[in-house]
C-alpha cells in the first residue's frame, strides 16, 4: 500500500510542476478521492503542503 502512496504522491509532484491545473482538479487525477486526505498524505511524505510545493518547484525552474 505504502508503495502505492508514493506512486500517487510522485504523480501529484509532477502534475504540480507541470502543469497549471487547480489544486481542486488533482486528487482526482493521482487517483484520490478527497483533496484534504491528498494534502495531508502530501504533507507527511514531502514535509510541505501541495500548494508549498509548487511555488518552490516554479521559484526554482
């Protein structure tokens, strides 16, 4: 299960980076039911929320 998580994290990751979609529409994409259970799934493994994660990926590329 643990190494499904991460699949869908790194998904989430990518999606963040890679594109301008809206928070709202990326659970479902990365195979999330819930937006709150993504960001706090996000934030356990990655140490920062979704929306932390994206600006530092944006400030550094």
């Amino acid at each position: 299960m643990e190494m499904i998580r991460r699949v869908q994290i790194n998904h989430v990751k990518t999606l963040l980076r890679e594109t301008d979609l809206k928070l709202g529409a990326i659970p479902d994409l990365a195979g999330f039911s819930y937006i709150a259970y993504m960001v706090g799934r996000f934030r356990v493994v990655e140490g920062s929320t979704p929306g932390q994660y994206r600006k530092l990926a944006l400030r550094n590329s």
